[in-house]
C-alpha cells in the first residue's frame, strides 16, 4: 500500500530499494549515509521480500559484489558517501565497461581527503565527468528532497537496465539527513529466477545452458575491438541525451536572471528566488534533475532571456564549467557556493546574485575567468 | 591400426572435456595453468553442473579463463574476484560459484576480499594457483616469491628483512571458522593432477553440500617468470616450492589436521 511517511532521505531511500524489488544491497557505514544500511538491517527486508542485505568489508568488497550480482542479473544497489565513493571508482569503471547495471547512491560529505560529514556537492566532477578511468560516464540523478529520494530508485533501476548502464543518484548529506513527507509507493514484487533468466539470457551469467556460454568482461586486448567497445558507449551515452534528460523550470518565463542549482542548493534557491522577487529581481531557476545528461540546450535558449548566470552549488565551482560550456559566452555567468560543510543561505545567494552578475555582470563578462572559484 | 581407428571413442582412454573450449590456450609451453583449468572443468562435468556453475575469472595470466572455459564467467577487477562470488552466490545461492586466481591477485592487491568471503564461509571454491611470481605482467615479486629468489622488482633476490616472508595463504585462511576445506596440492605430473582433481571434486561437493568456503591451493610453476626451460622450472618447483608450500591437506570437513 501507499502510504504517507514522515522519514529521513537516507531511510526513504532504503525503504524504497525494499518496496521496488531490489534483489540485493551490498554496504559499508560511513556518515552521513550510514542511515541506508541501519535500515534494510532493521527491516529485515530477506522477511519481506527476500532481499539480499549485506554489510561488506570495505567500500570496494562492496561495489565489487554488486558487480557480482549485476553480471548474473540481478537488481542490486549500494550506497556511500564521498570518500567511499573514490574507493568505488574501481568497480564504477569496471561496471561501466562491463556494461553492467546496477545503482550506485552518493550522499555526499565535504572534502578533499577525510574533509567533514557535513553537507557539500563537491563530488560534481566526479560524477560527471568519469571519476573512474577510461572513456565512461554515469548517468546521474541529484535528488532535492526526501520524496525524490525514495522515487530515483525506481526511476535509476529502469535507466540502469534500460541501457545495461551503472546509475548514480547524487544526493548529499543535508537531502540524506533531513526529514521530510514521503510518499511511500505500493510494494512491486521481485523478479523470480525464471523471469529473470528468461529475461536476460542473453549476457548475464546465471550458467550454461544449451545456449552459447555468457561472458562478462571489460578487457579486450585488440585495440580495434577495443575502440569498438568505447564507440558503442559513446552511443549509449548520446541516446541517454536524446531520451533521457530531466530538469525543471522554476520561474523562468518572465525571469532576468537564471538560478542554475541541482539537489539541496536547488532548494535553497529556490527560497532565494522568493526574497530576489520581494526586492523586485525577477529570477528564476534551472534545476537539472540529471546531471548527465545535463540541460545544456535548456540554458543555451535561456541565456537569449536573461543577463546573466548564477550557478549555485555546495562547492568551489564545479558544475559552473558546464553551464558556462553551455552557455557560450552568451551571457555573465558566475559560481556561488559554501563549501567546508557550511550550507550556503538564501540570503547569501540574493546577495552574491547582485554582486556577482547585477553590479557587475557587464563588466565582468569581458575579464578573465581566472578569479572565478572566489 | 588406423588413426581414424584410434579416435573412436572406445579406444579413447582420455579426452578433452567438452566444457573446455576449442580456442588455443594463451599459456605459456609448460605452465601448470592449462592442466588446472583442465581439472576443473572436468570436476564440473563429471558432477553434472555446468550449468549451474559460474566462475570468476581474476586479473592476471589467467585473466582469458572464461576463453577456455565453456561456461558463464565474469571476469573481476584485480583481486576483487571473492568479492564478485560473493555477490553471485548471496543472490544465487543454489549455484556453484568458484574463483581462479594468481598469487599476486589473491595474495596482495585482493588479500583483504580472500580474508573476509574466507571468514564469512561464503559458499564458493576459491582455486589458488600459487608460482611465486607475477606471470602476466612479465615476472615481478609476488607476496609468495620465495626468500632469495630473483624476480624483475627482486633483481638481487628477495630480501626478507625488507619484504618480509612468502605468505602461505591456505595456512592463514585455514585458522577461519569459515573455511571448511582446505588444501595444497600441485599438477605437474599425472600424480599429482590425479590428487588435485580429487581434491577440486570435494571442494564442489562443499558447495553441494552447503558447507562454506573451499580453497584449494595448486603450486604451479612459471617456466617464462622465472626464466626456465619446463622441465628445470617443475624441478627447481619441487626442490624450492615443495619444503615451503607443503603440499597436503591442512584443513578437512571444518578440522584442522
């Protein structure tokens, strides 16, 4: 049944992977996702649905057991937070390169190195931009509340074996830890061995039978058949731009101004927008709900509108880079952000709105970017 | 008699199994790898599960396995190989799942992966083909290479106050509560195949039986690593490996011998 709850991300995440009939979560703790793992332990999801919950002994075992799972077809997930996710890197590459599915959750702490847990959307580049060796990428969804928590999974489940693709949700430890309604979908129930079988017979390795055995590997050690490899990614990736980019509008009709913000800067933002109003600036906001694919024609159009450019993020300036590329020059844009595990508020967004683009958009658009990151 | 004679399958005394495919082995002449891909698949065969059986192939000389091995296979990162069979087995938990891996992949980069699937008795066979050396990458030092011997990154022999002492694995997996079965065994002569392949049969028959994790160490030799004709490297094997890797059971049905 649906039901409406009062959860933290974190625990309407894992409630979800239960209720859409995920086979197996593989997970190691780590603040401020730990959450994930207490749960499906608490639950006992083997009871319910006969979900696979275990605790690995390192964030590699861990990414590595999906691996397993996803190469004999089966629905499997695992989740983290920054300084695990590098550790996943590995199994993220191999993942993709083996063309497996399987989902991958990343909220998000502040860094480099050990950093803090508290909130950041420092992991940008990682994720969109390979993070792992070799010409991969990941399509990401960054959640903006507790309800997109608990909806990704399904909706990262669907892309992952629509494209035999590994999927991160990139969410962070403020969407991780807060409380809010969810929603809670009616319980899907798993695939059976049959079905599964029947399904995917032809790559996973469930075992031989009369058919030609399957074989899940990434290497090929003939360059042509190598490049072959690479190029049918790539195409992979390109359909993912055609058919599968996500974002929302938030008062952009009428706007000045473009907010371009995803996950919990999004959310900020948008309260941003309600003061920028009140004070008679008429911004609105670009929230890409993937991240790649990235909306990158929705903010070349909407940079014909507006006259200038915020991006906002937990960060020193990551995802700027790609709505500037986006952009091109057409209009000012420039990055805002806290990083350290300080939650930017939006108040300081209005305020860097009007000294970064108002003031002196004009200006600025001709000078160098080199001072962009302050 | 006629050739065409001779190959009737009733002259036959022996032949390659059919789960071993066509494709020529990318071993190098001499090398006990062939022979231990041989025994295993004719274990599987001989028990009738082919095709419930899926094996992890590691990174490594025996990272093209699954071109010779006619079964589903999925090839691990380097020594993430026990962790990949865990995720099979724990989602497929009727299934024979068995790892093939080198000293170098289960030993070093994967010894943390061996440990735990070994402690939590994952229900998988683990095959440890153990030569003292990095075959693949052209012949560096190994966590097993012997005290004095000289590899690529130990050109003037392997010095133990620096690198500390080969790791005999099947000894230190064998103190884990989840190892149910573990042994030593070697495949360069028709004897010692003969005792290897009984030892892989009971290890599936573990699996079978739901008994936990069975790891059977093969010592093998690496002729090209260690810069031998065949036969000088399975001698120099026996004089060298042998009083160290002692061959033998040195756990069996959960009891330490």
């Amino acid at each position: 049944m649906a039901e409406l709850k009062l959860m933290k991300g974190n625990e309407a995440l894992a409630e979800a992977a239960i209720r859409v009939g995920v086979d197996a979560y593989f997970g190691y703790p780590i603040t401020p996702q730990s959450e994930v793992i207490e749960y499906l332990m608490t639950e006992r999801p083997e009871e319910r649905t006969g979900m696979v919950v275990l605790q690995a002994e390192s964030e590699i075992a861990a990414i590595n057991m999906v691996y397993g799972a996803a190469s004999s077809g089966k629905r499997v997930m695992t989740s983290s937070s920054s300084p695990g996710i590098s550790l996943k890197l590995e199994g993220i590459s191999y993942l993709a390169g083996a063309e497996l599915p399987a989902v991958i959750v990343n909220v998000v702490r502040a860094g480099p190195g050990l950093g803090t847990i508290q909130p950041a959307q420092g992991d940008y580049y990682q994720a969109v931009k390979g993070g792992g060796h070799g010409d991969y990428k990941l399509y990401v969804l960054a959640p903006a509340s507790v309800q997109e928590m608990s909806d990704f999974v399904e909706d990262a489940f669907a892309i992952a074996y629509k494209y035999r693709a590994p999927v991160l949700i990139l969410s962070d430890g403020l969407i991780g830890q807060m409380m809010e309604k969810v929603t809670l979908k009616d319980q899907k129930e798993r695939m059976t061995d049959e079905e599964l079988i029947n399904k995917y017979d032809d790559w996973a390795t469930t075992g031989k039978t009369d058919r030609e055995r399957n074989i899940i590997t990434s290497l090929d050690l003939q360059p042509e058949k190598m490049e072959a490899k690479v190029n049918k990614l790539v195409k992979k990736y390109a359909k993912m731009e055609r058919e599968d980019l996500r974002y929302e509008r938030i008062n952009c009709d009428d706007a000045d101004y473009l907010f371009v913000a995803y996950g919990s800067s999004a959310r900020i933002a948008q309260k941003a927008i309600e003061l920028g109003r009140e004070k008679g600036i008429k911004v609105g906001l670009l929230r890409p709900i993937t991240l790649f694919p990235f909306p990158k024609q929705q903010l070349f159009e909407l940079a014909d509108q507006v006259k200038g450019i915020l991006s906002v993020e937990l960060s020193a300036g990551q995802m700027v880079d790609d709505v500037r590329l986006a952009v091109e020059h057409k209009v000012p844009v420039e990055h805002f952000g806290r990083t350290g595990g300080i939650i930017h508020t939006p108040e300081e967004i209005i305020e860097a709105l009007e000294e970064k683009i108002i003031k002196n958009g004009i200006i600025r658009h001709h000078k160098t970017r080199e001072s962009s990151i302050l | 008699m006629e050739l065409l004679d001779i190959i009737k399958p009733e002259n036959q005394v022996f032949c390659k199994t059919k789960l071993m495919t066509d494709t020529p082995l990318s071993y190098c002449p001499g090398c006990g790898h062939g022979t231990a891909h041989n025994l295993v698949m004719e274990v599987v065969d001989e028990m009738g599960i082919a095709a419930d059986t899926i094996g992890v192939a590691p990174v490594g000389c025996s990272v093209l396995a699954y071109d010779f091995m006619n079964i589903d296979m999925t090839q691990a990162a380097h020594g993430r190989a026990p962790a990949v069979a865990t995720g099979i087995i724990r989602t497929w938990p009727e299934k024979y799942v068995f790892t093939y891996q080198g000293d170098g992949d289960l030993a070093a980069i994967g010894t943390a992966e061996t440990i735990h699937a070994c402690n939590r008795g994952e229900n998988i066979v683990i095959v440890f083909v153990n030569n003292g050396i990095y075959g693949m990458t052209g012949g560096q030092m190994a966590p097993t290479t012997l005290k004095g011997m000289r590899t690529s990154t130990s050109p003037y022999g392997r010095d133990i106050e620096t690198m500390g002492s080969p790791i005999k694995m099947t000894e230190l997996v064998a103190n884990l509560p989840g190892v149910y079965y573990a042994t030593r065994h070697a495949v360069h002569t028709h004897k010692h195949a003969r005792k290897a392949k009984k030892a892989l049969k009971k290890a599936f028959e573990n699996t079978r039986l739901k008994k936990g994790l069975s790891f059977v160490e093969i010592v093998s030799n690496c002729n090209s690593g260690w810069k031998m004709t065949p036969n000088d490297s399975n001698d120099w094997m026996v004089d060298n490996m042998f009083p160290y890797f002692q061959l033998g059971d040195i756990k069996v049905n959960g009891k330490l011998k």
